[in-house]
C-alpha cells in the first residue's frame, strides 16, 4: 500500500489575514484530511476553524510538535498513519512549515520514511518582505538571530554589509520582538549611510508597516516603533 501524502499547510501571519493567506486548493485539502502534526494546537484549531472545516474539532488528530514535547516526539507512532495510507497536515505557529520552523525536522523524518511531501502556497514573511523590499530578489541569504552580545553583533552587521556590497546579496535576519527596536538602532549606527534597510512589520495585518531608505535616510524621518511586533529586517550595500 502506498503511504499517504504529508501536505505542509502555511498558517496566516496575522489575526484577520486568513482569505489574504490559503486558496481554494487548501480548503480542499483541510476538508478532506482529519490529522495534522502542530507546533501550536490552539493555533492549528483557530486556522481550521476559521477555515471553514467540516470535520468536528472532536473528531482531529491533532499531533503536538511544539517546544516543550519536540525532544520526546515519536516519529515511527507520529508516522504510522502516514505509512499507512492516510494524508496528514503539516503547520507551523504562522507561515510556512520548515522555512524557519521546526516542522523542518518533520519534513525531513517524512523523506527517510519515502512519504510524499506536498508544499502548498501561502504567506512566507520572509519572501514577502524581500518582494516588498525594492532589493535584490535574485541573491540573497536568511540568516535568523543575529548574535545578542552587542559587540558580536555590531561585527556580523559590518560584515553582512560588507559582503553584501562585494556579492551584491540581499541579507535578511529576524530578532526576537522585544529587541526590535534595539537592533533597528544598532543597524543604523553601524551601517554606511548609503546602506539600505528595508524594516517589514506585521505583514499581512491591518497595521502592515513596510519601509525601505537608506540609512541616511532612515536617520532623518521620525523614529517608528517596532516593539514586540513581528518583524523581518533586509539589509542591502551596493
């Protein structure tokens, strides 16, 4: 018998932004599969519901890969039903499973066991952030966290800005929210002022914020408050 299919569901970015964040091929894929692997159950549950589900919440298999069960997961149990025959669902907290998420880990379980991985389309902060950016869409590189110590990370900012100058590369990091506008500071002391930083915010929801200047630039305009907001940050030296 043929295993069944692992579709990776992306999740919306934002409260409110569910028909901006699936089409019409996810709502018959949700309609017609009844077991998904989570990293957020109460955040799965809201998406589907908001999705227009049919099965009763009671009747899911909802398998948790969130943080604090990840280390004790079973992948032959977490499988089983896979292998069997059976399509289950992939979702991140928000976005794209495995595009900096930990659901990668599934989806690389799932190609040692020969299961068919379906990706469908849907909100990535990441490439909506490059595509709004004005920046080069043919290279560039995702980095994550930029070091916390302030000197290490000062360093990796002139060095993302220098390599990028050289290779013509888009850089992009995140920084945990309540250090965004710390880090947004940090770019702009440390950077040329013909640098550019594009900061992208709350995509997708009502308060999307999208600004790309240069440094110099960002340095005359009134201060923007990121704070706890989240946030994807490109650099950009040519």
């Amino acid at each position: 018998m043929a295993s069944g299919k692992l579709y990776l569901i992306p999740v919306p970015l934002a409260e409110g932004a569910e028909k901006a964040s699936y089409t019409i091929l996810h709502q018959d894929i949700i309609q017609s599969v009844d077991e998904y692997i989570v990293e957020n159950e109460k955040t799965a549950r809201r998406f589907l519901k908001q999705a227009g589900i049919k099965t009763p919440q009671s009747d899911l298999v909802i398998h948790d890969y969130g943080k604090h069960v990840r280390d004790k997961v079973n992948y032959n149990e977490l499988f089983q039903n896979l292998i069997a025959g059976k399509d289950v669902g992939l979702m991140s907290d928000a976005g794209c499973p495995g595009v900096a998420d930990p659901g990668a880990v599934i989806v690389a379980e799932a190609h040692k066991r020969g299961i068919h991985v379906c990706p469908l389309v849907g909100p990535s902060s990441i490439l909506l952030a490059l595509m709004a950016s004005g920046f080069n869409g043919q290279q560039f590189t995702f980095w994550g966290y930029l070091p916390i110590d302030k000197a290490a990370r000062s360093q990796k900012i002139k060095s993302l800005e220098s390599a990028s100058a050289k290779e013509h590369v888009s850089q992009i990091f995140i920084e945990t929210p309540f250090r965004n506008n710390q880090l947004l500071e940090e770019l702009l002391r440390t950077c040329k002022p013909t640098t550019k930083i594009c900061v992208a915010c709350n995509l997708t929801a009502d308060d999307e914020l999208i600004i790309s200047q240069t440094v110099e630039h960002w340095k005359r305009r009134k201060p923007i408050d990121i704070h706890k907001k989240p946030t994807i940050f490109l650099l950009y030296a040519s």
